[in-house]
C-alpha cells in the first residue's frame, strides 16, 4: 500500500452492520446474521488495523477510530504517536434505497465526525462533537469546540490557537 498511495496517517474503521430488530426478535436472529455482524464490526476493524499498523506507525501523524477496538487499543498504543478514538455517527444514510433518509444523518456529514474525532487527543469515544466517554485517564477535557486539532497529544489538553 506505501508504494501505491505513500504514507498512511489515518485509518477510519466505519463498520456498521445492523439487525432490524424492530421487525425480529433479538430471539429470532440467525446465526449467520450475528457472525456477519461480528466479521463486519469486529473482525473486520481489528484485521484492517493488523494489517495497517506497520504503516501508521511510520508515518508521523496517526489516528483511527472504531468504538469496539478503542478500550482495547488506546491503552495499548498510549505510548506512540498513534490516536485512537471511537466515534458513534447515529444512524447514517448509506442505503438510499432504505428511504431513511428522513430519519438519518446524511453520509458526508458522518463522514466529517470521524475526520474530526481522528484529529483529537486518544482515549474517548465522541457524539455530536462531544466527549461522551473518556477511556483513559487524562483525556477527560482535552475535546470540544474550544480545541485546537492541529497538534494532537493523548492525554493532554489542546489549546485554541489564538491563546
């Protein structure tokens, strides 16, 4: 991937596979509709972040995000330059063919919360540009409209540029 597309500095896990659960019971779920949940929320991130990790890791400015992968690799990777954060979109207009798209956010604007979260200090997980779960200790006010996204640091607050 180096030789095709240079240095990676960021990895974006968007997995989302969803159970209609207001039509099924979560009793009436088949097997395979639950493993294709797991390969793609899952498996599917953590295998992406294997694979690419060499990568991040050579290029000086790294982040990802992907709530089920963030407890687990933020305190892991706290000690290197690579952020990690999770972001929840909420439902996201992917399936036009669905009509939901009276009920969730359109794709561009989910797409600008993850550039946005892989861009803040590690450790959290991010709704709506707000904090809703720091997972590591120190990274409780280091989000928010008030910060500066130029110099990510995990655990230590940003402050606004003009300061």
């Amino acid at each position: 991937m180096a030789e095709t597309f240079g240095r990676l500095d960021a990895l974006i896990n968007n997995a989302g596979y969803v159970v209609d659960f207001a039509t099924l019971s979560a009793l009436d779920v088949e097997l395979p509709a639950v493993q294709s949940a797991l390969d793609i929320d899952v498996l599917g991130p953590w295998q992406s972040t294997q694979l690419l990790l060499p990568s991040l890791k050579a290029a000086p400015a790294h982040s990802f995000a992907k709530h089920t992968l963030t407890g687990v690799l933020a305190p892991a990777l706290r000690n290197t330059p690579i952020l990690v954060n999770a972001v929840d979109p909420g439902e996201t207009a992917t399936h036009p063919e669905r009509g939901d798209e009276d009920i969730a956010r359109p794709a561009r604007e989910t797409a600008r919360g993850a550039v946005w979260a892989a861009t803040l200090p590690t450790g959290g997980l991010f709704r709506d540009s707000e904090l809703v779960l720091s997972l590591l200790p120190g990274t409780e006010n280091t989000a928010g409209p008030d910060r500066d996204r130029s110099e990510p640091a995990a655990g230590k607050p940003l402050v606004r540029q003009d300061q």
